[in-house]
C-alpha cells in the first residue's frame, strides 16, 4: 500500500515512533524520501542503529544510515535508555 502523507495530512506534518529492529530501517529510509513534507521526526531505535544515524563521517559506525540520514536531515541523538526501561 503507497500513501502520499502530505496529501492525507495538513501541515505540520511530525513522525514520532519507537521503531522495532526489524522495520526501523526501512521505515527511516521511506520518511527520508518523503522528509521534505515533515516538520519533524523523533524516532527511538535500538542504540545501534542510533549511532549509526548519527555517526559523524570517517567513523567506524559511519555508513548507508548515516550517510542518507545526515543528507536528508539533522540526526541527533538525545538520550540513551536502559535495558530495564523497556
């Protein structure tokens, strides 16, 4: 199924999710081609992937994520949570 977000929804449009392993990364990379119609995104991945998000360039952890992330937004990565919090 295709939905067009910015035809569905008035403006602003936010993405807020706390995004499971297995659907994280596709579902990033499909915002990401849709990122000039949000406002925002606040996503919650498994520490890995967040700091694959937010790796600066020529890092070890630096890759595909980072690069499309960093080209299409301003990754930040805010806090880290406990194993126990969830």
């Amino acid at each position: 199924m295709k939905l067009d977000p910015a035809a569905l929804l008035p403006a602003p449009r936010k993405v807020v999710a706390n995004l499971p392993y297995n659907v994280g990364t596709p579902l990033l990379v499909g915002w990401l081609r849709g990122a000039a119609a949000l406002e925002s995104m606040t996503l919650m991945f498994q520490q890995e992937v967040a700091e694959r998000i937010t790796a600066a360039p020529d890092t070890e952890m630096y890759g595909r994520l980072g690069v499309l992330a960093q080209w299409r937004c301003k990754a930040t990565l805010l806090m880290a949570l406990p194993p126990g919090a969830f």
